[in-house]
C-alpha cells in the first residue's frame, strides 16, 4: 500500500494543473476540506494543498503548450536523468526535461507508450507527500491503458516494479508494487484495460483515488461544485464503493471508500 516512506517506483508526489487555481482550490477545498498554501513567489503560482499543515497534492496552472487540465502521478527516482534515459530506450517521450525546482528536487515529465502522461520526481529538500491512506489523501493510482502488459513491461524497465495479475468481477487487473515487495497489501496501484466511452475521449491515462469515508456523499459535494460524474458511484467486490469524478475543469479523479481490512 502507499505510505511516505518512499522508494524508488513509488508515487511520492501528485498535482493538479489547472487553468484558474484559485477555482480549483474553492472546489477541492469544498469536495476534500483541503486548504492551499503558497510555495512562494519565485514558484509561478504553484502551491500545496494541505491538510492538517501537511502537504497531500499540489496545484499549479497549466504550463504545457496544449495541456489539458489534469491531474499528473509523480513517481520516485534516484536519477531523473538515468531514468528519463530508459523510458525513451523503452519507446516513452519525454514532454518535460530534467530540471531543477530550486532545491526541492529534480522532476520530468513523461509520456508512456501507450500515451498515458505521467512525472518523475527525484528528491531533495522536498521528499514527497506528507499524508496518504487517510480520509481525503491518496490512497490508489491506477493506469488506464489498451494494453496493460505491454505497460507493465514499460513501468517494470523504469522503476522494476512487481506485478501481479488477479481477477476480479470486472475482469484482468494488474497490481503492482515496488521492486522487491509482495502480496496483496504491498501493492499501491493497478494497471486495467481503458474503459470504453469514459466519458472525456481520453483512453491511456494515470488517475488518483483519494480515500473518502462516503462515496455517495462525495460525489454530491463534487457535483453542488461543479463537477461532474464520470463514473457513478458502484461497489466493486473485495474493493469498496468507488466513483469516477472530473472537477469543474474537466480534470479526472477518482474516489474510494474501502472495505474493512481483514483482522
């Protein structure tokens, strides 16, 4: 499962990009109780969404030439320069270089084979979220793509990630986990089959589940915002009750009450 103590594969960061943030703020902040804070005048509007006083996700406006509004999974990497090296031998593109956020760490920004946009973040004063698997915080990501094997493959020569492929009611899902852990309980996220007819054209793409403690209640906070439902709200067996949800700009997310962990 996800924590903070991260590793290299590990999603260690998340931000939102959006074309008026101070909107996105008001809407996540009504859907999640987030508050947002500044990361400082020299970071071109970005800033974090916090709870508690502990960062949770980000939020930036859309810098991209065409970029869409979207949240963006960021994985762990000891090099950002080595592994944005392996995901082009691998048949990734490179959308953003390596660069430096001062002395918060080094990032890029990538797309996968199968045309699902995703980060690398290499630590520096800046390690990662500081709050996950708790209500409103990342729980899950999840890839959504027209082919999962051939995905797995491109992940598992990035970051050596274990994967393991269990049926559920749905069909084929691919858990995985960072390189060297197993079971059910080490994993943090899932690659499935993209969903026909998702409700934004969009097939290959990242999406991020936050742990809610109402599914149903969540998604009618989302819509008395302005949001919109994207999947409906269902119980998927040995999971919990989850829902798609876009935020009034179009940016997909998703939502998850689990069950009950075993004793």
């Amino acid at each position: 499962m996800l924590s903070t103590d991260f590793v290299t594969g590990s999603p260690n960061w998340l931000d939102l990009g959006s074309p008026d943030t101070a909107a996105s703020a008001a809407f996540y902040g009504a859907v999640f109780g987030w508050d947002v804070a500044s990361a400082g005048p020299d970071t071109g509007g970005y800033g974090f969404f916090q709870q508690d006083g502990k960062d949770v996700a980000a939020l930036g406006p859309l810098t991209e030439e065409g970029a869409s509004p979207a949240w963006t999974v960021y994985f762990q990497t000891p090099d950002a320069d080595a592994t944005v090296k392996a995901a082009e031998q691998a048949g990734g593109a490179v959308r953003v270089a390596p660069t430096d956020v001062m002395d918060a760490g080094r990032l890029a920004c990538l797309t996968d084979p199968g045309g699902a946009e995703f980060a690398l973040w290499q630590p520096g004063a800046v390690k990662g979220l500081e709050k996950v698997c708790e209500p409103d915080t990342l729980l899950w990501v999840e890839l959504h793509t027209a082919d999962p094997a051939a995905a797995g493959a491109f992940y598992r020569a990035l970051f050596g990630w274990g994967t393991q492929d269990k049926e559920f009611s749905v069909g084929t899902y691919t858990l995985i986990s960072t390189a060297g852990a197993s079971g059910d309980d080490a994993a943090f996220g899932g690659i499935a089959p993209a969903p026909e007819g998702d409700g934004d054209g969009r097939e290959s793409r990242w999406i991020p589940y936050f742990l809610v403690t109402d599914t149903d209640a969540t998604v009618a906070k989302a819509q008395e915002n302005g949001g919109s439902v994207v999947a409906p709200a269902e119980d998927v067996p040995d999971v919990g009750r989850i829902a798609w949800l876009a935020d009034q700009f179009g940016a997909v997310f998703g939502v998850l009450k689990p069950l009950p962990r075993a004793a």
